[in-house]
C-alpha cells in the first residue's frame, strides 16, 4: 500500500516550487493528484495541470453528487472561491505514492477519508515578514495585480494555519523555508525516503 504526502504551508511559502522538485524525482515516483478550483486561472497556468478549473455550477454537481473528498470555499473581493479534492479516481494506494497540495483542514479530511497510517503531513514554514516580501514580488508579475486579494490571502493563512489548528491536527514536525529552498526540499526528501522504506519494510515482512 501506498501513501499520500500532503504538502502544507501559507501563500508563498514555497509549495509549489517544492512540489515541482519532488514530483520530479525519479527515486519516489510520486503520483499527482491534481485538485479542482472555482478561482479564475492566474498567468501561465493550465486547466488539468495546477487545478481542475470548475464554475459554480460544476462544483455543485460534484458535490450533489458525494464525489467531494475535502473542500475549503474562502470569501474573497471578486465572490467565494472554492477549493476541493474529488474523488474521481485519481488516488489508488495500491498502486502507489501519492504527492498533494492542501491545508490542515484538508488534511484532516483526507487523513479521516484514507485513514490517518497513509497520509503523511508535510508543513513548510516560513517567517510572516518573508511571506509577504514574496507575496509582493508575485503579485507585481501579474498582468493585473490584486493587492487586496493578496492581503486578505496573507490573513487568512494566519487563521488557516493557526497554532491551535496545527496542535488539533497532530501535526509536530515542521520544514522551513527562511533561506535556500534547496535546502528545505532537501529535508523533505529524507523524510519521504524514510517514509516509503518504513512502509516497504512493513509490508514486505
């Protein structure tokens, strides 16, 4: 069996950039899982490769019809967005690992859905002045800055990813992302690989 390791962290904290490092290599061969979204598409992504981009609409049918693994809907200036995973047969933990995206929230949903032995969570850190340097230099590339979206995105983490959340959650272990990236994507790469040889070592005895 399988595991899912479920990528966490506040706006600009660096996931995606270490998402792309992981998915790419070759020794964990680990799947994507690429979740859905009702925000409008930024500047140089994919429909099928960031997110599924959904309308409302098409969110509400999946959800009529139970195929809603987790979901998180935040209340930005241009109306609510939603963020969701579907099951919609893209995890098989027979088949393999598993590399995602998400919050603590998710996780919590995806680990009660698989069951708490096959989710591993990996937060990032990163202090909140470094964050919003980030958050400034990103949003200054779009063709059409949001500023007051990225504001209000820089406070929500802070309640998403509050002290409390994470303690409820269970989550104990931590990787920051203060300096070279390389070195935090380095880290998460040894605790993988241990992750995947315990499992193996289990399985095989």
């Amino acid at each position: 069996m399988g595991k899912i390791f479920l990528l966490m962290g506040k706006s600009t904290s660096g996931k995606d950039t270490i998402y792309k490092s992981l998915i790419q290599n070759d020794e964990f061969a680990l799947k994507k899982v690429v979740p859905y979204t009702t925000r409008p598409m930024r500047d140089g992504e994919t429909d099928g490769v960031q997110y599924f981009f959904k309308t409302e609409e098409e969110y509400l049918e999946l959800k009529n019809n139970k195929k809603i693994i987790e979901e998180r809907t935040y209340h930005t200036n241009y109306g609510p967005w939603r963020y969701f995973t579907a099951d919609d047969g893209q995890i098989d933990l027979i088949t393999g690992n598993y590399l995602m995206i998400g919050t603590v929230e998710s996780y919590c949903y995806i680990r009660d859905y698989f069951g708490k032995s096959f989710v591993e969570p990996i937060l990032i850190d990163v202090d909140a002045k470094i964050r919003l340097e980030r958050a400034m230099k990103r949003e200054e590339k779009q063709e059409h800055p949001k500023y007051d979206e990225m504001c209000r995105r820089f406070l929500a983490d802070e309640e998403d990813f509050s002290e409390d959340k994470i303690k409820e959650a269970g989550i104990k272990r931590r990787f920051f992302n203060n300096s070279a990236i390389e070195d935090c994507i380095e880290e998460i790469s040894g605790f993988i690989a241990e992750r995947i040889h315990s499992t193996k070592s289990i399985w095989n005895e």
